[in-house]
C-alpha cells in the first residue's frame, strides 16, 4: 500500500491522502475500506490526533470483519485511554 510506504518515510500528509482516496474509492460494506480506515486511524492516534483516530476506528469497527476487528478494538481501546474515556 502506497500510504504504509509514505508513512516509513515519514511523509504522513501524502500518506493521509492516500488513504482518504482509497477510502472513497472503496464500497462502505468493503473489509479492504475497513483496512484502511484502520490504518488512517492508527497514524491520526500517532499524531496525537485522537478525537479523530476515535471515529475513524469506530467507523472501521462497524464495517470490520472476523480478522480485522480484534487489531481496530484494541487500536480503539488505546485512543479511548489517550482521550481519558
């Protein structure tokens, strides 16, 4: 993926990018957009940005599968403890 690549080299407003193309391009019932919410959400958390991290892992939890909603609760659960919640 594209944005993973920017995010190692520390490009994170292009990766962000990326990853907001791919989430419009993807079906709202689509396990690959609830990926990459994932992952949007794990960099808006690195970036101390953790209001939005919440929803946007909320928003990949709703559309997750089996193998993806364990790594999205436990990524969500961090936000909430960053947030206070």
């Amino acid at each position: 993926m594209l944005a993973r690549v920017r995010m190692r080299q520390n490009r994170m407003t292009e990766a962000e990018a990326s990853l907001k193309r791919s989430s419009d391009l993807l079906a709202d019932d689509d396990v690959g957009l609830a990926q990459t919410l994932w992952v949007l959400g794990c960099m808006q958390r690195a970036q101390q940005r953790n209001e939005e991290a919440e929803q946007t892992h909320r928003r990949a939890l709703a559309i997750s599968d089996a193998w993806t909603k364990p790594d999205i609760l436990l990524d969500l659960g961090i936000v909430l403890i960053q947030l206070g919640d």
